[in-house]
C-alpha cells in the first residue's frame, strides 16, 4: 500500500454523531493533546475528523499514521465523511523500514501546521523501535495529537506511559524509573540453587493515582453491542508425537539453561517453541476443522502451519494470510458475505481494521501472548450495529503451555478492567 494524501470535501452529513463521539470531541475541544479510547465499531476515525475539521482554521494538513492493514480502512472513512483538510496517510511499517519516506514526512512536517494522528498507538508502546523513535520526531514538529485505540492496555501499565509521553511527556512528568518504582513493585524469588529471579508487577493502590494524572487527556468507552455473547473454551488432545516432542523441548530447555545461555534466552526460545508444538498439532487442528465445518464463522490462528492444517481438513474454506494479495483478500472478504463456509485468518492480517459483522461468532485456533491481539481480534464482529448473538471459542490444548497462556491474558485482562473501572466507573457510555 502506497503512502497517499487526499482531500475529501465536506458534504453534508444525514448520520448525525453518536453521543459518545460528540461528548469525545467536546473533551478535546481545548485540548492540544487527547487519547480516545473507543473500542473498535465505535467510530474513532470520524471522531478524529470531526476534530480536525473543528480546527481546520489553525491546520495546514492532519498527518494519519496507522499500521500497514488498516489504512485502506481510513481511506474509505476519509472518503464517506469528509475531511476539510488534506489527510496524508502513511503506515508505522513504512516508516520504520524506509529511511526514504520517514526523511520526507519529517520534512514535510516540518513546513505545515499539522494535527498527528496515532491510530491503533499500542503500535508505539516499545521505546526501543524504530517506528516510535520516529515518530516521537515526527510528533515534535506538530501542534496538535490525537492516539485512538481500543486496547490501550496490551501488556502492563508503560503501555499507557509510552502513549501518554508522546503525546506530551508534561502528562505523567515522571523519568521511567520513578514510573517503575511508583506504579510497580518488585518481586523477586530465590531458587534452591540460591539463584534469584526479580521481576515487577502493577501496584494496584496507586492505579488511582496514575488515572488523575492521564483522566484530563483521556476519553474511554465501551461498546454495548446489545445482543449476547457467549464465550467457549474447548480443550483438545495432542497426538503422542507431540507429547514426546513436548517432552524433549522442556529437557532441551533445562539442559541449556543449566549449562549454556541464560536463563531469559532459554525461557523465551522454549515458550515459543512450545507454543508452536501446541498450535500446529495435527490431532488439534483436526478436531478445530470438524467443529468449525461448514459454518460461516472466523477462525484466527497463529501460525501459517497451523492455518494450513486445519485448511487441509475443510472441504470448502477461504484462508487469507500474509501471502494474500490485495486482491484476493478482497475477493476472500466478498465471498465471506455470501458463502456459509469458515474464513481462516491470521492475527497479523485479519485482527486490525476489518468490518467483519456479517458474521457472528469467532474461533481462536490459538491464542498469543498478546492480550490486544485477542481484543482486536473480537472486534472483527463485535461492532455497533452488529444484530446477532455473538460467541467466541477458544481452543487450548492438553499441554501445560496452553494454560500458561490463559493465566497471562487473564493478568492483562484483569488490569485492563482495574483501569478501565477506574477511567469510567459506569463501565459504558
């Protein structure tokens, strides 16, 4: 996807704004900096529009950054609303991996009055990438910023202060390690072997704190879909291969951690390869094709091993991945309208900008460690104007790994909802 600027005339508007975007845009009226934290379906990118436009008298051009799969997702919303600004859209993806195009956008920003907007911004939670060195430059130069997410809160609490420093680091005014010591606290566990492991967890007393400082800048509401929703969880059993492959990577892994690299390097090679073992395992993937058999749902899988085994079960499927050309996604997503049959997706094609409220249930073949994949991943169907009940399944399988995995995103989610709680006590707007 090329990197391209448009100018949308304003027409006159026959959808009025939601009361939700119109109590955001009134928060950020004044503000120069703002964080809208709407859940995917709840109109972010009109939302942010409808700002520049309020202040197109002070602007030059709104610079849009998102990642690579939403942008032609922005495009059509610049197109169905309007914009009285000239909106450059480019991707995170871009400008980390092209010296060329980051160079010009610098420039480029250099020489106007810009509003920056950080769209999906858990995309510059990482201090140490590329993209949000860049684009912290890139912010320097702009008068005015915008972040619009629907999963603030991905992994732990510098989420928030990396999306709240580069808005302005005026908002928490706090150096990273005050921020550690302040809003974590340490752990640390002695082995039998006398070795220590010290780790940091959020300190829930001083959330409270944390949200005066951000509530100011800070605009957060859920989305009811107002239909039910049902959530699954299935567990299936491996071949023996697997268990004796499971087996072995959990000897491999303390075989090198007692004698050749450290710890962390160990540990984290291990989880992802036993990860992988789980998700690919041929008996599961199996048992995921005959449930999800003719149905017309959403499948997200990890792996493109994974995604092809439970393809090569189904007899009619339609499977987009990173292979995929623009063109045959949009072919796959035309016929998922019509053809009662599962549409296999990746997490990294399939779980950001898509409106995919036609259908209405959700499997997770696999889950990530990421607790926003998941959260974006649901908001493929879980949208405003969505009509039918709604149900996600997950499938875990017999090994230790899986569970793991659920306790994690159990942790994220339970800060997630602690901080929401304490954004917007009423829970919806």
């Amino acid at each position: 996807m090329t990197e391209q600027t448009t100018v949308q005339q304003r027409q006159p508007l026959t959808e009025t704004m939601t009361t939700v975007q119109s109590k955001a845009l009134a928060r950020f009226a004044r503000l120069k900096v703002g964080a809208a934290f709407l859940e995917q379906g709840m109109g972010k990118t009109r939302l942010a529009l409808e700002l520049a436009n309020s202040r197109a008298h002070k602007l030059d051009a709104v610079l849009w950054v998102a990642p690579y799969s939403v942008l032609p997702t922005v495009r059509a919303e610049v197109d169905k609303w309007g914009c009285s600004l000239p909106v450059r859209c480019v991707g995170y993806q871009t400008l980390s991996q092209s010296d060329r195009t980051y160079l010009d956008v610098l420039d480029w920003a250099k020489k106007r009055r810009l509003m920056i907007v950080a769209d999906e911004s858990t995309f510059i939670k990482n201090a140490k990438a590329l993209r949000h060195q860049r684009l912290t430059e890139i912010r320097k130069t702009t008068h005015y910023a915008l972040v619009l997410t629907g999963t603030p809160l991905t992994r732990d609490l510098w989420d928030l202060k990396r999306q709240m420093d580069w808005l302005s680091p005026k908002i928490l005014d706090t150096s990273d390690r005050a921020f550690r010591y302040r809003y974590f606290r340490m752990k640390q566990r002695v082995s039998t072997n006398g070795s220590e492991r010290v780790w940091f967890e959020a300190y829930e007393p001083n959330i409270a704190h944390l949200k005066t400082l951000m509530t100011p800048y800070i605009f957060e509401a859920r989305l009811d879909v107002g239909v039910p929703e049902t959530t699954r969880e299935i567990e299936h059993s491996v071949s023996s291969e697997t268990h004796h492959a499971y087996q072995r990577e959990r000897d491999d892994f303390f075989d090198i951690w007692e004698h050749q690299l450290g710890e962390e390097i160990a540990l984290y090679r291990m989880l992802g390869n036993l990860k992988k073992l789980a998700a690919i395992d041929p008996a599961k993937c199996a048992s995921i094709a005959a449930r999800v058999e003719g149905t017309p749902t959403l499948v997200f899988c990890q792996y493109r091993e994974e995604q092809r085994r439970i393809a090569d079960h189904l007899e009619q499927r339609l499977v987009v991945n990173g292979d995929t050309s623009t063109a045959d996604r949009e072919k796959a997503y035309r016929r998922s309208h019509n053809e009662d049959i599962p549409l296999l997706l990746t997490y990294g094609t399939g779980s950001y900008g898509l409106n995919l409220q036609h259908r209405a249930s959700c499997h997770f073949a696999s889950q990530p460690f990421d607790y926003g994949d998941i959260q974006q991943a649901r908001s493929r169907i879980r949208r405003l104007g969505q009509q039918q009940p709604l149900t996600y399944t997950t499938h875990t399988s017999d090994l230790g790994i899986d569970a793991l995995i659920g306790q994690n995103l159990g942790r994220k989610g339970w800060l997630a909802e602690l901080l929401r709680r304490e954004l917007d006590p009423t829970a919806t707007l």
